[in-house]
C-alpha cells in the first residue's frame, strides 16, 4: 500500500539527524534535515521520518503536497 503525505512540517536544519529517505533510492539525499513529513496508509497514520532539502525537492508527491 502506498503512504499519502498527510503533512510536512519544517524544522530548523538538523545536522545531526540522518534523513529517513537516505538510502539506496535516495542517494542523493544530503545536508541537514529540514523538515518531518507525516504520512497515512491504510495500514497507520501518523508515520514521521525526517527529510533534507534535496528529497524535497526531488519527490513529486511532496511537491504536489
């Protein structure tokens, strides 16, 4: 099932948090976290990772959001 941005809240850059999309099919992601992105599914709500600026602004669903 695939998770729905419910919202995205900005935080003040975080170097020392890891962003939760830093992986293989994120691996550009980089810098500071800067925001917590709340997601729903059919399964949970309120799922929070932590993102950088660059899955921001390379995620279509959160740029749509």
């Amino acid at each position: 099932m695939k998770s729905v941005i419910a919202a995205i809240d900005p935080v003040a850059p975080d170097n020392t948090l890891k962003c939760s999309m830093h992986d293989k099919t994120s691996p550009n992601c980089s810098g500071p976290v800067v925001a917590e992105v709340t997601f729903d599914d059919a399964g949970s709500t309120g799922n929070h990772w932590n993102v950088c600026q660059w899955w921001l602004d390379n995620t279509p669903e959160a740029q749509q959001f």
